[in-house]
C-alpha cells in the first residue's frame, strides 16, 4: 500500500498508528492490526512520549540499536533543555496510541491492556493533566487547549471505571472543553 509507506516514512504516531489499525478495520488483513499492535505495545514500555514533535515515525526498521522508540525519531534525555516541559510531544503521541489502541482494544490480551492503560497513567496522563490544571485559563484563552485536552479524555474515557481520580479528571476535562 502506497499510502501506509508514504506514512511510515512521513508522519508520526498521531498518524501512523491510527492509520495502519484503520487499514486494518478495512481490509481485515491481519498484517496491519500486528504492525500497529507492536508500536503501541513498544510504546506502553517505554517511560516516556516526548518524540519529536509529531512523533514522527521513520522506523522500525531491523537492526535499529534504540531499544523501544521505534515509535519515535527523536528523544530528548533528562538535562536536554525542555525536559518534561514539552507537552505537545506527549500530545502528539498520547492522541495516535490511544486513538489506535481503541480501534485494535479486542487484538490485546488482558495483560496487555494492563499494560497500555498503564502507560496512559504514567506517559500520558500525568504532563497533559498537569499542564491544563496548572494554567486553565490560560489555555481556555487559547487555541493550543484542546491540543492537549482531547488526548487527555481520549485516554481518560478508557480508564475512568479504574479510579475515582480518573473518573474526577475525566469531568474535569469535559469541563474544560465546554468553557474552552
């Protein structure tokens, strides 16, 4: 398919995953659903979704030596200036995993969706949450709030039942969206 290498190649987990499990919904053909599973579990592994912005995906590719960020081409280590003060990374990533993980939720076992909700706690939650509660008003007044507000319910609309917490962050959320 000319489209999913051009995607491959182009565009990041925002696009990438989604797309290829959407490929998948359409055609049925297997091989799209495994590609999309794997990066979506790499990702649930990983301890962080700052990728580039985008997240862009220019992998897998074999032989690629960077042990789980076939998702992404960029990593910023700890001391890098913006160290978790880049939410639109988070964004970008959090949005394309989640998206493409509810089309594909029935291809994971129950250990896996463990996992990957997890990760939503622990990756993607926890910087959008705490960017659009530490300046509400700021991003309500702004265009960038549902940037990191529609990942953040997406995710939040998987995990609510687990915690009261999330079911709070939850309506927080839709708050938000309405004013914003």
């Amino acid at each position: 398919c000319q489209i999913l290498n051009i995607t491959l190649l182009e565009f990041g987990m925002r696009i990438f995953a989604p797309q290829t499990a959407l490929v998948h919904l359409v055609t049925g053909e297997e091989k799209y659903a495994i590609a999309a599973r794997c990066w979506i579990l790499r990702s649930a592994l990983s301890d962080d979704w700052r990728g580039d912005h985008g997240g862009c995906v220019d992998r897998p590719h074999v032989g690629d030596i960077l042990p789980y960020w076939s998702s992404f081409t960029g990593w910023y280590p700890k001391g890098f200036a913006g160290y978790m003060d880049h939410p639109f990374w988070v964004a970008d990533s959090a949005f394309g995993i989640v998206l493409a993980y509810d089309m594909l939720y029935l291809c994971f076992s129950p250990s896996e969706r463990e996992l990957v909700e997890d990760s939503f706690k622990r990756n993607g939650i926890y910087i959008l949450a705490d960017k659009l509660l530490q300046s509400r008003d700021y991003y309500v007044r702004i265009n960038q709030g549902i940037l990191f507000a529609l990942p953040l319910l997406m995710q939040l609309a998987i995990i609510k039942e687990s915690d009261r917490v999330y079911t709070d962050l939850y309506e927080w959320t839709l708050d938000f969206l309405q004013e914003f």
